[in-house]
C-alpha cells in the first residue's frame, strides 16, 4: 500500500478559533495516525473583511486517495458548522495543499498560492 505525504491547511475565524483548531486536529488524528502539526497563528482575514483567523499546518502520510481526504475533511467542516454561503464566518476551513507533490490539475493541487502565504511558510518551516 502506498503511503503519500500531505500538507493540510487549517484555519478558523470563530471566536474560539485556536479551540475550533484543536477540536479538528483531534478529528484529523482520528483519520491519520501520522500527522503533525504546526502552533497556531493568528493573523488578520486575507480579504480583510471578518475576524481574525487562527491558521495552522498538518503534514500526514496515508494512503488514502485525495478525493477521500477532501471528502473527510468536508465532512469535518460541516460537523464544525462551515455553510458555503457564509464567508465572513468560517468555524472551520480544511484544505488538502498538497499530494506527495504530484501535479492534480483537476483537484487544483497543490495550491501553491496558499503554500507561499507567510504563515504557511512558517508553519512548514517549523514542521521540517
């Protein structure tokens, strides 16, 4: 069974964002036995409209398929009380960044824009 390296992005805007974090970094270790994850850092909205968000990083290895992380971790968002249409208030917000570094136009990964953001960079850098 191939095992693939994975980088997930984690974020929450809620007024208890670090604990939202930590809530689904548990869940997250529930589907990966080999995850690590970076401290939390808190930084204002990109789109600077809402709350301040609390962002971290996770490097796991599985041997699950992309289209089943995303799954999983859709499944963890909405369980955290994510709806679409609300986008100044995110509880939750999983993404997959990267997949063993393969090139998945279809999935668009790896999201490089998000990789190359300060705090990611950080978070990875702590992680190596």
């Amino acid at each position: 069974m191939t095992r693939h390296r994975i980088i997930i992005g984690l974020a929450s805007n809620s007024p208890h964002g670090e604990q939202t974090a930590a809530v689904a970094a548990n869940a997250l270790r529930n589907i990966f036995s080999d995850i690590r994850f970076s401290k939390t850092e808190i930084t204002a909205p990109l789109e600077g409209h809402g709350a301040n968000y609390a962002n971290a990083v996770a490097i796991a290895m599985t041997s699950l398929s992309p289209e089943a992380i995303m799954i999983a971790m859709k499944a963890l968002e909405a369980n955290a009380g994510r709806q679409k249409l609300n986008r100044d208030d995110i509880p939750l917000d999983l993404d997959l960044l990267d997949y063993d570094g393969q090139e998945l136009p279809e999935l668009k990964l790896p999201r490089r824009a998000q990789l190359s953001l300060d705090f990611n960079r950080r978070a990875l850098a702590e992680l190596q």
